[in-house]
C-alpha cells in the first residue's frame, strides 16, 4: 500500500515548527490571467509579515485565497501545520483567519455601531443588544483613537481614512480575537494621523504577540517600521523574502525600478 508521499510535509520549510501558515506551491488563474505562480509563504506565530509589490502583482488575489474568499487553483494552504481547504470567508473565520478588504466591505447606509458587528453582533439571549453594540464600538474606536462624529454616524457620511479605520477595528477586536489578521493596504486612504493609529495598532498587537499579521503597504518605511519580515511579489511569483532588520527602503525600491526598466525594455525590444 503506498502512503502518501511527503512532499508538503511540515519539516521541509526551515522554521516551520513555528509557523502559523504555510502556503505552498499555490497558483491562481483567472481564465487566460495568471495572478500567481507557485507561492511559497509562510508567516511565524506572532509575526508581522510586509508583503510589498507593484500594482498588479497579486497581493491581494494572495490574500483573498487565504481569508478563504476563493480557492487556489493548484496548491496547498497549511495552517498550524495542518492541510486546510478554505470554502469560505466564513469557514476561514471561524479558524481564526480574519481579513480587511482593500474594498472594505462596509455597508455605507448603516450606522458606524452597526458595522462594527456585521455579522457577528454580540446577542443577550438571542437578542441583539444595541446598547452594548454601541458602548463597546465607541471603547474601540477610542482605544484606537479613531475620532468620529458619532457611532450613530452613517459610513456614508464619513472620510476614506474614517471607514478604513472602523474596518481595521471591526476585525482587530472581533471575537474570538483572530489568530490571523489580514491587512489588504490598511493605510490607503489615511491620513498620517490615521495612518500612525492603526501603525500604533499594529505595534501593540505585534508587543502582545497573540497574532500574526500580513499586511499590504506601499510605503516601504511604514512597512519596514511595523514588520519582522518582508515578501515582496513581482508578477505573481514571490522574488524576496527578508528580514527587515536586514534590508532597506532603498533595497526594495531598487528591486521594484530594476523592474520597471526591465519591463520598459522588453517592451521597446518588442516594438522594434
Ligand atoms: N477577479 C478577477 N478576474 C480576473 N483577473 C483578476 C481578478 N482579480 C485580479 N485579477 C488580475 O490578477 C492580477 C493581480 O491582481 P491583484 O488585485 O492581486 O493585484 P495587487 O497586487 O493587489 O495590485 P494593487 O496594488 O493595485 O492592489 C491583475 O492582473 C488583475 O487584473
Ligand atoms: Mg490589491
């Protein structure tokens, strides 16, 4: 009788004793598109993981495949050492995975208390419990020092950098906190007030060590202030995996241009 072969096991990735998450060998397409290329990644217990790259290069088809938003189309997801097949954003919650959207999913016509719980509203007897609903989001948003009108407020009514800051709350503070937090360009729309807010936020989670963190950012200094590693992906293919304490903005932005001029001279090649 043949046994499985051990291909994926857990030894071959060196410290994956301690990972979290693996992702190994993943691929994504979407009809004629090829968004990923054989991804390999892994991400450390209480580790914050900067996964940087050019618009286009997959980051956030990346993460939708690892909050369980869709499937990989060949690959392997490993979570806590363990195979796991995501079927959906639901299911990969309630394994701890917890992702906010680059599109946010907010719900622009319900009050700022209202979306905080989306979905998951904390119920007395069954019963949703509004009173409570708007005290702990109003001690959330303070604790982030996420200033608002109200927490009766609209999202409609509220800036870019306000709604990004609510989505942030909603998943950092849901219960059970997650294992696995997922941050598609949290600093976006934000201004640097905002920006340093959720920064300062990820700095607690990362002191308090009780959850791993990937985080998309664009800002190379922003990204190596917060995280232990970076990836960065080019093309759909993961081409660096550092340490930040052992690279530089400098470094990633000379990876990034050296990838431009290539581009630009393939495609002059191509034109002439
Ligand atoms: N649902 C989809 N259908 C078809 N192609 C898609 C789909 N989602 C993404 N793609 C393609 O996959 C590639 C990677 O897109 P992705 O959104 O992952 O990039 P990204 O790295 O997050 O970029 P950005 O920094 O601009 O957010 C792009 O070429 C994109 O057009
Ligand atoms: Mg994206």
């Amino acid at each position: 009788m043949s046994e499985e072969t051990p291909d994926t096991a857990p030894a071959k990735t060196a410290g994956s004793g301690q990972d979290i998450l693996r992702v190994e060998n993943v691929s994504k397409r979407y009809g004629a598109v090829t968004a990923l290329t054989d991804i390999n990644l892994r991400l450390g217990k209480g580790e914050v993981l900067g996964l940087i790259g050019d618009n286009g290069a997959g980051k956030s088809t990346l993460l939708k495949i690892i909050c369980g938003f869709q499937p990989p189309t060949t690959g392997q997801l490993y979570l806590d050492g363990q195979p796991v097949n995501l079927k959906s954003v639901d299911h990969a919650r309630s394994l701890g995975i917890d992702a906010v959207y680059q599109d946010l999913a907010l719900v622009n016509q319900l009050p700022v208390y209202v979306n905080m719980f989306l979905n998951r509203e904390p119920t007395t007897g069954g019963l949703l419990n509004v009173r409570n609903m708007k005290k702990l989001a109003k001690e959330r948003l303070d604790e982030m020092g996420v200033r608002l009108p109200s927490v009766n407020s609209l999202v409609a009514e509220l800036s870019g950098g306000q709604r990004q800051a609510i989505a942030v709350a909603r998943s950092v503070f849901a219960q059970p906190q997650p294992k696995i937090l997922l941050l598609d360009e949290p600093l976006a729309a934000m201004g640097v007030k905002e920006g340093t807010i959720i920064l300062d936020l990820v700095q607690k989670l990362k002191e308090q060590g009780d959850v791993s963190i990937i985080i998309i950012a664009h800002n190379y200094g922003q990204v190596l202030d917060v995280c232990d590693r970076v990836n960065m992906i080019q093309g759909g293919q993961i081409t660096f995996d550092k340490r930040s304490a052992d690279t530089s903005a400098t470094e990633l932005t000379d990876l990034v241009v050296a990838e431009y001029r290539r581009a630009l001279e393939e495609r002059q090649q191509e034109a002439s």
